[in-house]
C-alpha cells in the first residue's frame, strides 16, 4: 500500500506505509502502463512501440487510490492505474550489486557436502507440489536426481514432458550412453571422464541434459557433479586476475566425430552478464579448439588459470557422486553443473539414455506452477 505520490519535472516519488520512498521516470511508466490500449488483457503484450509514445511525455498529476497509484500522462491526457505492489516488484531505484562472479538472486553454491535432492517419479508425475519442489532444486542448485522410474527405454523423454520438450541435435532425441567399438564420443567407451559441460560447441549449449539409467551392473562408472559456479567463484577467490582472464577472453570449441558435422563454438569459460552477473561456465578439455583470441602477451598467464580452474574443478572437495540405479535419473543445468563418471570394468554392464532440454521450458514450468497453485511453492 502506497500512502503518498509526488512528481517533479521527469520524475515520479511514491512513499509506502513504511516510509520508504522509490522514484521512477515518467518515460518508464508510459511504456509499462498497464491500461487494454498498451498492454493485450490477455498475454500481457505490449501493444505499441518506444516511437508510439511521444517524446516530451510527462506526468501532470499523481493521485493514490485504494493504495495504489494513479498517474496522467501528458500530451496524451492518458490516465493509468499502477498497483502498489506490481511498483515494488519492479523497481528499479535501488542500489545494484556489481561484483564480477556473484551469482542470481535464488541460486546456492555447493560442494561435495551437499546432500543431493531429489523427487520421487510418481509424486512428481501426480503433485504439483513435489514437482514444483523437484524443479526448485534444479533452479537452486542445477541439478536434481528423480528415482523409482520405469526401467524401460526411451523413459529419459517422459522426464522432459514433465517441464519442457527435447532439443533435438545431431545425435537424435536421445543418445545412449554405453561401450561401443569405434565410438564417436569418448563417452561411449568405459573411461572415466572429467567433469564437464556438454556440447560447448553449439551456439547456444544445451541448457539442460537428462541422463537416465536402465542398466549399471559394472564396476565403477559412479555419476558426479560439480557446481561451476561455485568453482569459478573459488577461482575469483584465489586469482582474480585469472578469473578476468577466463572471464575476458573467448576460448574456443569444435567437434566434427560425425559425417557432415562440424560445430564450433567462440565464448569464454566463464560467461559473465555485464552487470558482473555468472551467466554460464563452459568446460570440456575434450572439445576445445585452439585458442587464438588471447592476446600473445597474456596467453601464459591464461593457460596458467585455466590449469588452475580445471584444478579446482578436479579437487574432490567440489564433486557430488552417486550411483544411478535402473531407474533413476538426473538432471543438470548444462550452463553451470558439470558432470563427470568414474571408469568402469568389462564386468555388467552400463547403458544410460541421455538428451538434452532447454532451461526456459523448466523455468517457464516452474514459474506457471508457482502462479496458478502458490500453495505448491510453500
């Protein structure tokens, strides 16, 4: 609830019942006005453009009704209702964080500490609330594991269903994950693996990836997942001028295993917003390219943080490990989580299913649950 409202030439002041005060420009209320005429009642879209609205528009008087502000617009004598708590949920008059390598409002760091979270396959499938709570943890932490599924192939897909659709690439909907001979991923053999990114030489990446078990009576092969953010974070830490370097430069990506495939990527190892915002981490020894973008004088000194980053991202007080029974499956934010696997013997076997989604479907799904049912989100 607002209790006063004032304008003085581009610029409106409201005070809450608090005291607190929040300024927002008369430029900015047009074009967020929320009247039928600027904004479809039905999506939400906007129905004009920056040009539609004319240039020398002020504000000639600032009224509160019921708690909310009423606001009139000149020369169009335009008259729009704001509501106290869409201003609070969008302003903008506020001191803004600008540390390089701090991470999004509602995203946690871990290491090898954290318990992994998970949901049950039925509770998800038939509770809002559990699903709600299992695409939480994925936003939260960046990766969640679901258990007592179906053991039976292609299921990986019915994971996607539950918040998105698959993306489809060059390996198909879904890719297996087992020993082949003559494989054209080293994923398909019984090494172990780093931890890793997937596919950072696409543009974009993937933003999730979906790996589901159906068979894992090997020796070894256990899952791990390590939190990039919270490596690159430890990076800044102990080497701000190689976090910038990482941060600065673009490295480069390819892969061409595939007849009429060649994908090649140009972005840093850490991506930053720039406000200073961790945006994405990209890192995969076994597909980087060359680098060529850094500069001669610097390039020792980027090859000496990225050996420090892969470092820290080995350490085992990063890494989360797990077994995946058939069944079970786990979900990674492909632009943070790494993951990786321990190696396995010839003994049993090992087949997994994966493929990939795209993080706006889960947060899209995420946000639409929390909307319609908020008892969910509780």
């Amino acid at each position: 609830m607002l209790r006063t409202a004032t304008h003085s030439g581009p610029v409106v002041t409201v005070t809450d019942h608090d005291g607190a005060t929040t300024r927002f420009h008369s430029i900015w209320l047009r074009d967020n006005a929320l009247d039928p005429e600027t904004r479809a009642p039905g999506n939400g879209q906007r129905l004009i453009t920056i040009g539609d609205i004319p240039a020398d528009t002020s504000v000639s008087d600032t009224r509160i009704v019921g708690g909310d502000l009423e606001v009139t617009f000149q020369p169009e004598g335009k008259t729009v209702i704001f509501p106290a708590g869409w201003l609070a949920d969008h302003a903008y008059d506020r001191d803004r964080p600008r540390e390089a390598g701090r991470t999004a409002p509602g995203i946690t760091t871990w290491g090898s500490a954290l318990t992994p979270p998970g949901a049950d396959w039925s509770a998800v499938h038939a509770e809002p609330r559990a699903k709600h709570a299992w695409l939480a943890a994925v936003a939260e932490y960046g990766f969640a594991r679901l258990t007592g599924g179906p053991v039976e192939p292609e299921a990986l897909l019915r994971v996607a269903d539950l918040f998105g659709y698959v993306r489809e690439t060059n390996y198909g909907r879904y890719f297996e994950v087992r020993t082949e001979v003559n494989p054209s991923n080293l994923a398909y053999t019984g090494l172990g693996l780093q931890a890793h990114t997937d596919n950072p030489y696409r543009d974009p990446v993937p933003g999730l990836q979906i790996l589901y078990c159906l068979e894992n009576s090997a020796e070894g092969g256990d899952s791990i997942v390590v939190d990039g953010f919270r490596a690159a974070q430890r990076l800044r830490a102990d080497n701000p001028e190689g976090f910038a370097l990482l941060a600065g430069h673009p490295a480069r990506f390819e892969y061409s295993g595939s007849d009429g495939v060649c994908l090649r990527s140009r972005r840093p190892m850490i991506e930053l917003a720039p406000d200073g915002e961790l945006v994405a981490v990209r890192f995969n020894n076994r597909s980087s390219a060359p680098f060529v973008d850094i500069p001669f004088d610097r390039m020792e000194a980027y090859y000496q943080a990225y050996r420090q980053f892969a470092a820290i991202i080995d350490d085992p007080a990063m890494g989360v490990a797990f077994k995946l029974e058939p069944g079970e499956s786990f979900i990674v934010d492909n632009t943070r989580v790494l993951h990786a696997r321990t190696g396995y013997s010839g003994a049993g076997s090992r087949w997994l299913q994966g493929c990939y989604a795209d993080r706006d479907g889960l947060l899209s799904t995420l946000a639409a649950l929390k909307m319609a049912q908020p008892e969910a989100a509780e």
